[in-house]
C-alpha cells in the first residue's frame, strides 16, 4: 500500500514546486493543499506542522516531515523512499 503524502503548498513558491518535483520524479501520488491567501487553511496547517507557517509542508502518514529541504535531505540520506512504501 502506498503511503499517504499530503503537501501544503502556494501557486508560486518556488519551494513548493521544487518538493512536488521531487514527489513526481519518484513517482509519488500526493494530496496537494493551495493555501494562497487562505489564513484558516495556514492556521490549520500551522497545527499539524509544529506551528511552521512556511510552505511547503510535508506530511506522510499523517506525519510531519518538514518542507523543501527537509524532504530533500531525507531524500539525500536514504531514508525517503521507505517512507513512500
């Protein structure tokens, strides 16, 4: 069963795009959350993330990776792809 990725994302964050490049280099279905603008969708996500109000933000199985460079440096270790599966 694959794992269950949900992003938080803006239009034109170039953060945002470069994780979701990443999801889709490897192939990953993901749940993708534009909040542009939206503060009670921010302060939702702000919630989930620890209280991190940047975008993007990853979450895995309901857990909370990180943004960008988070999900890139696990990726860079090893240990993203078992967390896809």
């Amino acid at each position: 069963m694959a794992a269950n990725v949900e992003i938080y994302t803006w239009r034109s964050c170039p953060f945002c795009i470069r994780a979701k490049a990443l999801l889709n280099k490897k192939g990953v279905e993901f749940t993708e959350y534009v909040i542009d603008g939206d503060e009670q969708a921010r302060a939702k996500m702000a919630q989930r993330a620890n209280g991190r109000r940047s975008v993007p933000q990853i979450f895995i199985n309901d857990e909370h990776i990180g943004g960008c460079d988070d999900i890139h440096a696990l990726d860079a270790a090893g240990k993203l792809d078992p967390l896809l599966q």
